[in-house]
C-alpha cells in the first residue's frame, strides 16, 4: 500500500492512514512495519459467501489529509 501511494512508511503513520471494512469484522489491515496489507482476521468464506460463487470483500483504505 505505501509503495502505490508513493508514501515512505512513516507518512502512512503520519497520515492516519487505515483500512475499513464493510461490517462490523475488520478483515484488512496495514502492516505497521512493511506497509503491506495483510488479514487481521480469519477469513471463513462458507460462513461469508456460502451460495455466492464469486466472495468479494471489500474495503476502503482511508487517508487523512491531501494527497
């Protein structure tokens, strides 16, 4: 995330930058140290999509201040 933002990793900190999504579960997050983004839950898709063929979670990443 932080290489296609072209931000250093500290900029993301600086910046609030986040990922939100859809839900109460929070399935995404940003790697404090690599500025991947990674699960930050297990991701069950017989419980998410169980009659969908194609499961599509989606999320927003979130940045405070101009870009």
């Amino acid at each position: 995330v932080a290489k296609d933002l072209g931000l250093q990793l500290p900029a993301l900190r600086d910046r609030g930058v986040r990922i939100v999504s859809e839900g109460r579960t929070q399935y995404f997050a940003l790697h404090g140290k690599t500025g991947h983004l990674v699960t930050a839950e297990r991701i069950d898709r017989e419980q998410l999509c169980r009659l969908v063929e194609q499961c599509v979670l989606r999320c927003e990443l979130i940045v405070e201040g101009e870009m």
